[in-house]
C-alpha cells in the first residue's frame, strides 16, 4: 500500500513538474487608471495558473459635500494604495482570481460649517459659529494593511501589448477625527463630548459599506 501510494505522489509531483518547465515564464509591466488613482505594477506569471503582482497607484483626489444633522461638509478626498498579491488563473488564459494584502490611503480633510442660521447642533446641544469657528478634521476610509480579493483579465501569458483590467474589493476601517477653529472644545468639556458624538454619528455614515471597491483599467506589455 505504501509502494503504490509513493509511487502515485511521485507520478503527481513529476507531472506537477512537467507542467511547470513546459510553460514559458513571463513578466509584465502596466501603466495603470482606478479608484485608488495612477499608477503602474509588474507581474511574474512563473506557473501557467499562478502569478504574483505588484501595485503602487497614487494621484486621485475629488471633493464631495453632505449634510450631517444642522452641519453641511466639504470633503476633499486623497486615494493612493499599494499591494502585492497571488493571481490564480484557473484556465490558463486571460482570466484570474487574486487575493493578496493592500496598504491604502484612503481619506478626506473636512471642514463644517452651520447648514442655516450660524448655529450648530452636535449630540443635540447647539452651538454658535461665533464661538467655536469651523469644524475641521480627517475622515479616514481605509488604511493600514488590508485583505483584497479580486478578479481580472490580463494576458500575461502571450509576449507583446494588451489591454488590462481588473475588478476587488480592499476591506475599511473607517476612523473620523473633528476639531474646532477656536478650540473651544479644549475648555468646555460638555463641547468635547459632543463632538466625539458627532464623529461617531459621521462614522455610522460612512461605515454603511464593510468594503470599498477597486476598479482598474490599463496597459500591459508583457516580456
């Protein structure tokens, strides 16, 4: 029994081995566009169904605005991330499943301002514009290190130019932090506590989404 199952693993492992010398090793180099901004990343496909990827994207920022309680935000946002992970290519072609760990930098710098009348409302406690100033602060989305999964095309296995594309999801850990102008909060601890509470409620907001998506798009040369 122990013969016949040495010599089944053995016939398994040369086989294993067989496939692996057969196929023609490759990497490729991406110019790329997405969610968490631009970028580029390098693959090495060392097995016909297994390759492991790169990234580094930067340079995406947007401003929103939205309303919370009495208050009106502005939010500028700041995207950048990194990642290295395992892409599986179950057919041997074009198509992938990929899981790895991605460092995001995912946040906004906010300002508040009285949505009417210069007043404030916080934890159901009001407050002028004349004595705190502005809300400020930074609404942090993802960041850290984070699991990914994802899926894509790319044609790392055929030497030249091709079209690449990519869809995940990076997991959040949404965190807020607020502040007053005039620091008002600093001597009135009713005030500061009050503002913990507001940060609380933006970060429910925030946090409705356990993930935040990752689309990319680009061009590949593979050698």
């Amino acid at each position: 029994m122990k013969k016949t199952l040495g010599v089944v693993c053995g016939s398994v492992l040369l086989a294993l081995a067989g496939t692996s010398q057969a196929f023609d090793q490759k990497v490729s180099v991406s110019a790329i566009a997405g969610t968490t901004g631009f970028g580029a990343d390098a693959s090495w496909r060392f097995h016909e169904h297994l390759a492991v990827t790169a990234r580094y994207t930067d340079g995406l920022s947007f401003g929103t605005d939205f309303n919370e309680d009495s208050v009106n935000y502005d939010a500028d946002f700041e995207m950048k991330a990194s990642s290295v992970k395992v892409d599986y290519f179950p057919f041997g072609g074009r198509f992938f499943l990929s899981a790895g760990v991605m460092m995001p930098d995912i946040e906004a710098s906010v300002v508040g301002t009285p949505e009417s009348g210069g007043v404030y409302e916080f934890n159901n406690q009001n407050y002028s514009a004349a004595e705190i100033g502005s809300v400020i602060g930074v609404a942090t989305v993802s960041d850290g290190t984070q699991p990914y999964v994802g899926l894509g095309w790319r044609s790392s296995h055929e030497s030249g130019f091709s079209l690449f594309s990519e869809f995940g999801v990076v997991a959040t850990n949404v965190d807020v932090s607020l502040s007053t102008t005039n620091g008002f909060e600093t001597i009135n601890p009713v005030l500061q506590d009050d503002i913990r509470a507001e940060e609380e409620s933006l970060k429910d907001d925030i946090d409705k989404l356990p993930v935040f998506p990752v689309a990319v798009i680009g061009v590949t040369y593979t050698f």
